[in-house]
C-alpha cells in the first residue's frame, strides 16, 4: 500500500518531465524546418561556357524536382547574364576590359580547348547534333521557372558593367544574398 | 506488362535536364492520383525519375520499363501525380 502511494507521484512527475522534454524538442525541430529550405545555391564565378552549362542544368534540373534555386552571378559569370555591351561612361580600363569580355552568352568561350572561340563554337555544334539544349534556352528556362538570378553588386561595379548592359529583371545583391539563401539551401555549388 | 496512364508524354530525343523539365510541366497538368507515362530515349533518364521521386513530395514512380522499337531503346517511366 506505501508503495503505491510513493509509486503514483513518481509516474506523475516522469510524465510531465517527459512532456515537456517533448515540446522542447518539437520547438526545436520547427525551429531547424524553419532554416532550410527546399532550395539549391549556385555560385556562377565562371564564364566559361561548358561550366555555366553545368550550372543551368543543375538549376532547372532542381527546379524540376521540386526544389527552388538560386543562382548569385559574379565576375566572369557576369558575362552570362549580359545582353550587350556599351562602352559609354567607362574608364579606361574598364573599356579594355569590356573589350577583352564576352559580349554576352553566345561568346562564352570553353574552359578548354578554346582555340580563339573555335573549341566554343565546336561544342555548340555538337551539342545540336545531339538535341541538346543551348545555353540560351536554358538560360530562358531559368527565367520562366522563376529561378532567383543575382547580379553580384561589387564585381558588377568593379568590372564596369553597366545594369543595362545585364538582362532585365535580375536582382542585384552581395555577399549576405547569396549566404542568405545558401546558408538555408539544401546544396550550394561554386562554379 | 501494362501499366495503366492517363497521358502520355513523348520526351524521345530529348536531352538532360529536358526529360524530366518537361515531365514535371506535365505533371502539373494532371488531376490528383493520375498517372503520367513519359517516353524518353535518354538513358539517364532512367536514374533521373528514380531521383527526382526520391525528393519531389508530389510525385511517385509506378513503374519503369524498357521497350525496344526498331533497334532503340525506349525508356518509359509512369509517373502518379500523388499531390
């Protein structure tokens, strides 16, 4: 009979501990659900054709799994996202380096075997042979999916390349941009 | 082998990422528990569906098999639209 009656307070108190441990750890668990996100993170540092491929087929690829992505373009990868160049108002190493830049997406050249834009243009070519989407189509994808393009502020203005001279409609951000996503996304990749 | 489908979407030619951009566009297009049987003849693909059901939460791979028409392989996924 004393038994019982130490036993029942005992299971009481077990059980309202164990109770609470429990909402401690749901609060927690929301709380880590809460910092990721369904989201995929790319860096496109490079200009270079047969990279940035690499890096639109993983974006949409992720889009059309489900995932949302963003991709956060800085220096040579500016050169992807522009449309024209303009030399108007640069200094004049800005001009040369205009100059010496990919016009836009359809100069890039290829990390290998360039060969003064031959190898790039080779590429192409065999990449029709084989149906396989150009550069351009899978850039318009990316933006008909509603991927998050970034224009990185900083190199944009150290490289002199004017916001008109980029694409419409991309956002342009820094450092805490891209961490903000990347630090919440499932994946990031430098490219 | 028959696997019942409501639609059929021919993906044969098409390259990576293609297949399974085009399949997810189409599966949007599906009412609930419906099934989706994509034509591919990127043989990638086959391990492309098995990834993108692993982590997309709308999707479920019914089945998969291969067909051979005139000395190609077509690879044929069904896909459930499941949410």
């Amino acid at each position: 009979m004393e038994v019982a009656i130490e036993a029942k307070p005992a299971t009481e108190s077990l059980t309202s501990e164990l109770a609470a441990r429990v909402a401690e750890l749901e609060k927690r668990l929301a709380a880590l659900e809460e910092r990721t996100e369904d989201r995929v993170t790319i860096v496109v540092f490079s200009g270079d054709l047969d990279r940035v491929l690499a890096a639109f087929i993983i974006a949409t690829g992720a889009v059309a799994m489900g995932q949302q992505a963003s991709m956060f373009f800085t220096f040579w990868g500016l050169n992807v996202v522009k449309k024209e160049t303009s030399f108007d108002g640069k200094t004049v190493f800005q001009k040369m380096m205009a100059m010496m830049s990919p016009r836009s997406s359809q100069a890039l050249p290829v990390s290998k075997m360039n060969y003064f834009g031959v190898g790039a243009k080779m590429l192409r070519a065999m990449m029709k042979e084989r149906n396989v989407t150009s550069l351009e189509d899978l850039i318009g994808l990316a933006r008909e999916m509603g991927i998050r393009m970034i224009a990185c502020e900083m190199s944009r203005d150290v490289m002199g390349i004017k916001e008109s001279e980029l694409m419409p409609g991309l956002e342009c951000g820094g450092v805490a941009t891209f961490l903000g996503d990347a630090l919440t996304s499932r994946a990031s990749l430098f490219i | 082998m028959s696997t019942a489908f409501d639609k059929v979407f021919d993906a044969r030619g098409m390259n990576c990422p293609m297949p399974l951009v085009n399949a997810r566009k189409e599966i949007g297009k599906l009412d609930l528990g419906q099934v989706l049987k994509v034509m591919a003849t990127d043989r990638g693909s086959v391990a492309d569906f098995q990834g993108w059901v692993k982590v997309a939460k709308n999707v479920e791979l019914v089945a998969q098999e291969t067909e051979t028409t005139d000395g190609r392989n077509v690879y044929v996924h069904y896909v459930k639209r499941t949410a």
